[in-house]
C-alpha cells in the first residue's frame, strides 16, 4: 500500500473576506473528491482571508498511480485562475516505511 499527500499552499485572488475565501476554496476541494476520488480538505490558513492550504492524499497498490493522481489534482488546482500556487509538498509513505500506524 502506498499513501501519497499532497499539500498545496495558495494565494488566492480578488477575495476579500473569510466567506468569499469559502465560496472559492469549496467547489475546487469538491471537484478534486469527485474527479480523483481523493480525500481533500482546506487544511490550514483558515483565518486568513487570501491565503489557503489544501490538502489532497491518495492511496493505491501502485506508486506510479498515487504520483499520476497527485499530479492531476495540483494541475487542476494550478488551472484555476483565482489561485497561485505558492507551493506543493507531496509526503509518502509505502510498505518499506517504518513509521508504522497500527493501533
């Protein structure tokens, strides 16, 4: 099993309050859940009204897959006009990491 995250640090547009940053930010998180079948959230920044953190992860048998689909979602993110891309960590985790998560 291989557990890819990505995190996307954004500077967003002509936005000027916390609840015009929402109604940006929620459709593209939508669109990323049903286009990749992801799990997304807004992860950070979340007082501030022209910045915003999303994160993306995606698990799969296959690391190449986990890659493609966190390349997918970044473009799409990086398509979207009202938003910069400042910055894009993807952290890994796989069948030879001993961070272990059992409980």
């Amino acid at each position: 099993m291989y557990v890819g995250a990505l995190e996307l640090d954004l500077l967003l547009g002509a936005v000027g309050s916390i609840k015009e940053k929402r109604s940006v930010v929620r459709p593209v998180v939508a669109e990323l859940k049903r286009k990749y079948a992801v799990s997304v959230a807004e992860a950070g920044h979340l007082d501030l009204h022209r910045r915003a953190l999303i994160g993306v992860a995606a698990v799969a048998a296959d690391p190449e897959h986990v890659t493609d689909v966190l390349d997918h979602c970044e473009r799409l993110v990086a398509a979207h006009p009202e938003f910069q891309v400042l910055s894009a960590r993807t952290r890994w985790l796989g069948p030879h990491d001993d961070g272990s998560l059992s409980y």
